[in-house]
C-alpha cells in the first residue's frame, strides 16, 4: 500500500513525522519527563529517516514539485542526514550522560538535522535561505550550549560570525537570481529562457555568492579556523559537523549547476579547494591531538568534494560526501578507542618488501594512465587518474608491501580487491539513482586544470622531501607554520574547564 502512494503524499508523511519527532524533542526539555524517555525519543526520530529511504526506493519523481524537490537527490541526502543524526542521537545516550545540557543536546540536534532535511527539499529561493540560515544557527547552539565554559563561548563566536557570512551571501546571491529571473521557484529560475536573462558579470557574481557561502561551512581556506575552533564541543556535536554539515555545499552547487559555466568563480572555486586539500592533509600530518587531526582531514576532504564539483563531476561529489560522512562519523565516535601504541615493524626481508613497492607504484601507475585514457579530454578525468593512482600507490604501500609475511600480503590483496568491488556496486548504485536528476555543468579550461595538477604535484613533492630531510630548516618552517595553522586561538584553548571548580562545592554535576 505504502508503494502506491504518490510523491505529495509522501512529502506529507514525512512532514508530519518529522513535526512530530520536534514535539518530541521539545516535550524532552520538561524536567518532569524521565531521562529514560530519550530512547522513545531516539525511536520517533528514526521515523523520518524510515520513510525517508521508502520515499527514495519508490521514487518516480525527477523534478520539483512546487516549493519542493522530490526527486532522488532529495530524498536519498534527507535519507544520509536524518540517519547520521540517528546515529549521533543513539549513541550519545549514553556517552553524554550526566552533562547538565543533556536534555538540550538531543532537543538542538533533532532541530539542527530536520531543517537540514528541509534544506535537501527546498527547491524555493525563499524556503532554500530560511532553512539554509536556520541549519547554521541550529550547529552555531550546538558549539555554545555549554556557554558557562569560557572556550566553548569564543569557539562559538567564530563559528557564528563566518555563519552570518556564509548566510548573507547566499541570501544576496538569491535575491540578485529573483531580481534578473523573476523566480523564486530554483527549477524555473535555472532554465535555459531564464539563464538568457543574465549578463556575463550578473552571472559571475552571483555564483561567486554562492562559493562564498559554500566554501565557509565546508572549512576550506582562508575560512577554516571555526572548525578549528569547533573541536572544544563535545565529540557527539563534532560528528554531525564533519560528517554531515560540513557535507552541504557539494548538494548547494549540485542545484545551482546550471549557473556555472566554467567562469572565474569555478577558477577561483578550482583553485581556493586545491589550496585547501594541501593545507588540511599537512595540518592532519603534524597535529597530535585526534580531532585535530579529524579536522585536518575533512578540511582536506571537502576539498577533494569541492574541486569535482568545479569540475562539474557532481555525481562524484556527491557520492563522496556520503562515503566521507559515513567514514567521519565512525571515526569521531571510535575516538575514545583511538589510543595507538607505537611499535618499530620488524622487515624480515627488506629486498622482497622493495619489490612489492616498486610493483604497486607501477600498478598504480598503470591504473592511473588507463583511466585517464577512458575520457583524456575531461579535466575531472585527469584529477581523478591522479587521485586514485596516489591513493592505489598509498593503499599497496600500508597493506601489501609492507604486510607481515605471505599471509599478511595476500591479506592485503584481498583487503583492496574488496574494497574496490565495494566501491564499484556502490559507485553503479548511486549513479543509477542520481544520473536523471543531477546535471553535469561545463568544465573550466583545460590550462586551469592542469595548473591544478600541477599544484597538488608540486604540495606532495614538497612533502616528501621535506620530510626526507627533517633536519633542514625548510622543515622547521613548515612544520611549525602547520602546528599555527591548525591550532585554535589562545582564547579557544584552556588546559581544563575551569568553570566545573564552581560546582566541585555543590557536589558535582546538576
């Protein structure tokens, strides 16, 4: 029965569940409700995320339906948000157990991911900015609930003040597509007759808005530092910021393709992304502390995201961010588990293991060439060739030639064997899906591309010999300018949360 429905009528289901499980999370905030009400709770968030992936399993629908759009884009990412807060929400029951904001936790993140699944569904201008701006105000609560705590407070701050950035940029961007287009409704605004409408620089500035309020909450440099700042919340608030908030701007200008042509604010795009992928992988490399190196992994990431979609590999991107958030958001919550013990490996046969990695560079090289010469004249071809030539390279590296014996290596093998044919039916899967409903957008010039390439060639060259020579002073340097990069300000820092001495006389939490 549930198959027969129509897509109005599952917007309207979802509506009603999602309204209720708000209810449920406001009717937690009573102090009169028992804490033990928090797993019913955790079961009516559950159902929006349900109906959600029935929505998207029955889909037929590959445009927007007024205000909304119901196509499978829509619903598989309200799909990916709700079940990573799901995720989130059970699991904090009880790792933030006893914190005096525990109520308001569960309350702020049932609001933070619902508006950010209205986000996924707004196909109106209007509809797209409120909720947009009501996400960002949700994640800015999340970072300073715990506002008693000095750090937290200033955390916050940073993180709302480049929030209001972010925000007003996309509320000019749209207003300035109404005043040229006279749409409000995104899919009648972005056809071909209403595209005519707008002028070369009408164009360029209104997509530069729209990277400008991409870009901040995807952390990319030079607006990096309020995730930075971010790691003093809680591990349950840094898991939906990385796994899935900082995730939007890939869907945003998977929506807005058709404005971008391949012009500047794609260049600049291009560019601001590559830049970010070399700052967040050296800022992972040289910080000590777990989240810190999270955070330098996913400013990284969401560069990698953000350069598919200048070069207007959207489906790529998206299936990135929701491998990237699936991956994040187990690697914020195993983060009590991440304590490492540092063993010097044994090499019983140092020649055989030299071979092993002459073998999978080579391979990693073939592997890379072939699947440039699948398409030579896509620029995102040619990224992506060196992306996942390096990533072979890498992966061989840790799993086979240095693997512990015969069984170590064919174990290795195995491991990568699998891991690509997990890929591949994954991959096949969501282009399926999403091959209707996401539109791929003209490329930047090929000279720009490869300026990129050479970019990211250069930034790993410079890795590898410095790290080759640590006692040189162009070590020193760059090694001591990451630590600065990826450490919060001074005001952002506190050995311990000297507000709990206050309530060490009332004995305890409250």
């Amino acid at each position: 029965m549930l198959g027969s429905l129509s897509s109005s009528s599952w917007l309207l289901l979802f509506f009603i569940i999602l309204v209720i499980s708000g209810l449920s999370g406001l009717l937690f905030l009573h102090p009169r409700i028992p804490l033990s009400f928090v797993r019913i709770h955790i079961g009516i968030v559950a159902l929006p995320s349900l109906v959600s992936l029935l929505a998207l399993t029955n889909n037929s629908v590959n445009g927007g339906d007024g205000p909304w759009y119901l196509d499978s884009l829509a619903w598989l990412m309200v799909f990916f948000v709700l079940t990573i807060g799901l995720i989130i929400q059970r699991f904090s029951v009880r790792y933030l157990m006893g914190d005096r904001s525990y109520r308001k936790y569960f309350t702020l993140f049932t609001f933070t991911t619902g508006v950010a699944s209205v986000t996924c569904l707004s196909a109106d201008l209007r509809l797209m900015v409120i909720s947009w701006g009501a996400t960002l105000f949700g994640l800015f609560l999340l970072i300073r609930l715990n506002s008693t705590w000095k750090v937290a407070s200033e955390a916050a701050k940073v993180s709302g003040r480049l929030f209001i950035l972010s925000w007003f940029s996309l509320l000019f961007a749209m207003i300035w597509l109404f005043q040229v287009t006279g749409q409000w409704q995104l899919s009648l605004g972005l056809t071909n007759e209403s595209l005519a409408q707008l002028g070369v620089w009408e164009r360029t500035g209104i997509n530069l808005l729209i990277v400008l309020a991409v870009i901040i909450p995807a952390a990319q440099w030079p607006f990096q530092r309020w995730l930075i700042e971010s790691v003093v919340a809680p591990t349950p608030v840094s898991a939906i910021m990385h796994a899935g908030l900082v995730n939007a701007g890939g869907i945003m200008l998977a929506r807005f393709s058709p404005l971008f042509n391949g012009d500047i604010a794609s260049i600049i795009l291009l560019m601001l992304a590559s830049i970010s992928v070399l700052i967040g992988s050296g800022i992972s490399l040289v910080q000590v502390d777990y989240k810190r190196q999270l955070v330098g992994s996913t400013i990284g990431q969401m560069g990698f995201m953000l350069i598919q979609c200048a070069l207007g590999a959207y489906i790529a991107a998206i299936i990135h961010l929701i491998l990237h958030g699936l991956f994040k958001a187990t690697l914020f919550l195993q983060a009590g588990s991440a304590v490492r013990r540092f063993e010097v490996p044994t090499r019983v046969n140092e020649r055989s293991s030299y071979l092993w990695l002459m073998a999978g560079r080579i391979l990693a090289l073939v592997v890379g060439v072939a699947f440039w010469l699948m398409a030579p004249g896509e620029g995102y071809q040619l990224i992506s060739a060196l992306i996942l030539g390096w990533s072979l390279s890498v992966s061989w590296t840790q799993l086979v030639a240095f693997g512990e014996g015969r069984i170590g290596r064919i174990a290795g093998l195995s491991f990568l064997g699998g891991a690509a044919i997990v890929y591949f039916i994954i991959h096949n899967l969501f282009y399926e899906w999403l091959s209707t409903t996401v539109f791929q957008s003209v490329q930047p010039p090929m000279s720009v591309v490869i300026i990129v390439v050479c970019l990211l060639l250069l930034g790993s060259a410079i890795g590898t010999w410095v790290a080759r020579n640590r006692s040189s002073v162009s070590f020193a340097v760059l090694y001591l300018w990451l630590v600065r990069l990826g450490e919060a300000k001074p005001k952002s820092v506190e050995s311990h949360p000297n507000y709990l001495k206050q309530y060490l006389s009332q004995g305890g939490n409250r």
